[in-house]
C-alpha cells in the first residue's frame, strides 16, 4: 500500500500547491514524527538519538507551535537494554522530551514492572486510551488524550497501541483494548470537548492505520511499527509513518483557516509534508556526548571476539522475516545443540541486528547480543508431529507481511507455497531424513517467548516442557558458546525452508 519515491514526491507537491493556494491562515501547527528508535548501536551516517535531537530542536526553534510526537518502540531491543532494560533509552528522550509519548510493543519486552517503572522515568507525556491495568484503571502517568489551543483551534490529539503487544511482546496482566474501537470512541469524547481537529498517534500494524484512515473520521494518523517511510492524504485525512531509527523524519505542518460560512464557523485544513533525511544532519552534541558515554560501558564488556564467520550473514529484517537465512541456520543449529533436540524453531523477528556480515568477519559478544538482544533463554519441548506442523503453518501465514513469526529452524526441511490460502500452506515437512509423523513425539528446541505463545504460537504453551527457562541458558550465550567451540562458522541457505 505505500507509495513509490516519485508518488511520494508528488503528494508532497500537490500538498505544497495545496497550502499555497490558501489566502489567509488561522493557526499553523507542525507535528515532528518519530518512530521505532529504540538502540543507540549503529547509528552509522544516518540517524540515531543525536541527529533527531538536532531535528527536534531546529524545528521547535524555527516555528511557534512544535508537537514532537513519538509513535512507540523505544525500550528494546537496543544492545544495552539488555543489561539496563531500556534506562539509557528513557535518559535520551529526557534529553528531548516528547511532546506525546505512545508505547509500542517493545515498552512491555521485560514484562509489565518494567515497564511502569521506565514510564515513571519518563519526564513528558504519554497517552495510549485502550491500555488499562488487570481492574480497568488507568495506567499510571498515562493519559488518554489531550486537547490543545492553537490560535482560536482545538486540536484533540489522541493516543492507542495495538492489540498485537500481546502476542509480539510480555504485558502481563496489562489490558489493550482493540485500538480501532477505542479511537472511534475517544473522538467522540474529544468532540464533546469542542476539538475542531482530530489527531491520531498510534502504535498500530497498517491495517489498523488504514481502517483509521478509510473511516475519514480522523485528520491526521501518526503512526509507528512498519518501520518504513509511508504518506499519504485523499483531501480529507493525511496519514505519515517515519522510517526507524530516525533515519527518516516526517514533519507535518498544518496550515489551518476558519471561517464563517451561513452563520457556521468553518474548519478548513491542508497539510504539507516535509521529509528530513538525517544524514544530512549533524548529531546534536550533548546527546551524541551521551551515547558516547553508554557506548563505551558496552566496549569494555562485549568487544570481544568469540570467531570468524566464513560466510556472508544477513541480519536485515526483510531477510529474516521473508525466508530462511544464514543467520537463522546458526541461531537454530546453536539452540538445538544446546539443548539436544532434534528440531528447532525460533523467529524471525527476534533477530534485530539489521545488518550484513561479510565472509571473513571475526564476530564478537557485541555482534551476537546485538542480534539476540531480548534475553530470551532456550527452552526444550516435547511435541508431536501434528504441533510442529501447527507452528510451521503458523509461521509462514503472515510472511507477505513481513511478519516477526517467520520461522528460523534446525533439523527441518520445509516445503510451503505462500499463495495458497493461510493454514494449507505447507506441502512437505522431513526431519532428518524422514518425513514429519504426525503421531511421534519429538524434542523440540525454541525460545521462552515462543514457548509462551509469542507471536502467535499457541500451539507451544499446551506443549509439555522438558527444560524451562530458569534451567536453561540465556539463546545468545548458546549461540557465542557454539561460536566459540567452533572457531570459524559457515552458515548457508540450504532449502531448510522454502518453495518448491
């Protein structure tokens, strides 16, 4: 659904053209749209903590009335998040504070304690109107909505995360409420509080985004969790997603007039969309100070190497979560071992290193906590047939989506066809040398968080444990120690999951 660079270019002319052709305006707003920037490692020429802040600053410098909004995951999975469970993060965005906060599905990686004690952390506000604590009261801290003056015009600003968290992330006894209902509902009430412009800031898959957007009850969608750069507006409702990491930063301004039209005041708006490409930018330097500081804490402890890798390794999310990778193998091979199983299963999506790694590279503890930066632990399963065929249909169903369930394994030859219909996807499936019996039980090696049902895997929380996470091993200290015992590693695609 999104739109090529040239259409892009395009809606932002016709939206230039647009404001350009208004006479007189009213009240002019700019929201600054951040998204998904949750680590500080590898930052490289483009985005990062320090070069937003230089944005945010320009912009609150240059224009009256500034709305730096962040549409959710923050806390994880950044290298040191594993060792202060999102702290730092928190420290940054004090730095440049937010004007609205969203939480995304990476606030509740280290379960709902965590969580509440980063959002007292948090010097700025937060919203999410369909996220309630276990008894239906609101969460500390965080508000449902706010309503905000601009010369004569209220803004409503409403905030929602989605429901997915549930499955991706570990909320606990949290409640999220379905973000689409809630937001029809929050409007209404924000309508009863006279807003003239309605703004949606949302942690929110694309379909949530679209039906919000297709509703044409909302003005603005300001959006996280595609991580990709997307606009759009049909003259009536404008939606924006920033690319992660800052790398791309969306700013919308709105131009807005009022006028009086038989007697009734009238609310006309058009919005223009700027892009700022972060690596023109230079990083703000109290933050970039900062990061300094944290990065080395991280060197003294992880720039160590633990092996070379002899092939080339793809850590980049559309390899991960789109087909089997190099890396995927040496994770699952690395659990399997550990725990000796026969098979294994892990996600895609919980790969996060989003980089390349040539044939000859010596790997380091840096490297592989950067990969598998969750603090996930192996776990041993007994399943039969019938539930690794479950799990394997369940992870390729949403692959035309780029879903994080995609399936990484060991032990396992996988035939599937992604156009047929979700559920029949699979044709073929051989353990070892023999095809997958449906009756026999096999020892399967996984993460705790798929062992919980994450990411959709209900089908393992019924499976009988053989070995829990808290008599197991960190899966990153699995995958360094089979490094390690190997010296030199050489992953390969080799049809372990694929189509005919």
């Amino acid at each position: 659904m999104g739109k090529s660079i040239d259409a892009l270019a395009a809606s932002v002319a016709v939206a230039l053209f647009l404001v350009a052709s208004v006479a007189a305006d009213a009240a002019e707003i700019t929201f600054v749209l951040v998204n998904d920037i949750d680590t500080i490692e590898h930052a490289g020429e483009r985005g990062g903590f320090a070069r937003l802040a230089t944005v945010v600053k320009a912009e609150r410098a240059a224009r009256k009335n500034v709305v730096f909004v962040h549409a959710g995951d923050s806390l994880s999975p950044s290298l040191l998040s594993g060792l202060d469970k999102g702290a730092h993060i928190v420290d940054l965005l004090n730095m440049t504070p937010p004007d609205v906060f969203v939480p995304g599905n990476h606030e509740f990686d280290f379960g709902k304690d965590v969580f509440l004690t980063r959002l007292a952390e948090m010097k700025f506000p937060k919203y999410a109107a369909n996220l309630r604590l276990a008894d239906g009261t609101q969460v500390p801290g965080v508000g449902d909505s706010r309503l905000m003056e601009v010369d004569g015009v209220k803004i409503g600003i409403l905030g929602v995360t989605s429901a997915d968290a549930r499955e991706k992330s570990s909320p606990g006894d949290l409640v999220i409420e379905d973000a689409v209902k809630t937001a029809f509902a929050e409007r209404r009430r924000l309508k009863e509080k006279g807003a003239d412009i309605f703004v949606v800031v949302g942690h929110l898959s694309r379909g949530e985004d679209l039906a919000l957007y297709r509703s044409g009850a909302f003005d603005l969608i300001l959006s996280g969790d595609d991580h990709d750069l997307y606009l759009q507006y049909d003259g009536r409702t404008a939606i924006a997603e920033s690319r992660h990491n800052a790398r791309f930063v969306t700013a919308v301004d709105l131009d807005v007039t009022v006028s009086q039209r038989g007697g009734r005041r009238r609310i006309d708006w058009r919005p223009n969309f700027r892009i700022v490409d972060t690596a023109g930018v230079a990083p703000d330097a109290a933050v970039a100070a900062r990061i300094a500081e944290y990065e080395k804490r991280l060197s003294e402890e992880l720039d160590v190497a633990i092996g070379t890798t002899a092939s080339d390794l793809d850590s980049r999310r559309a390899a991960v979560r789109g087909g089997e990778a190099a890396i995927g193998n040496l994770i699952a091979d690395a659990m399997r071992e550990a725990v000796a199983a026969d098979i294994a299963i892990t996600n895609g999506g919980g790969i996060r290193g989003d980089r390349v790694y040539q044939a000859g590279t010596p790997l380091t503890r840096r490297d592989i906590l950067s990969e598998l930066p969750f603090g996930n632990h192996t776990v041993l399963l007994e399943v039969t047939g019938k539930t690794v065929k479950a799990a394997l249909e369940h992870g390729v169903a949403r692959i035309e989506e780029g879903s994080g369930r995609f399936p990484q394994v060991s032990g396992l030859r996988v035939a599937f066809d992604p156009a047929k219909p979700q559920g029949s996807r699979i044709s073929d499936v051989v353990v070892g040398e023999e095809p997958l019996d449906p009756e026999r039980t096999y020892r399967l090696a996984t993460n705790d968080f798929l062992a919980r049902g994450g990411d959709g895997y209900r089908m393992l929380k019924r499976a009988k444990p053989v070995l829990g996470p808290r008599h197991s091993g960190l899966l990153a200290n699995a995958v360094m120690a089979y490094i390690r015992d190997k010296g030199e590693i050489s992953p390969k695609i080799e049809k372990r999951i694929y189509t005919p």
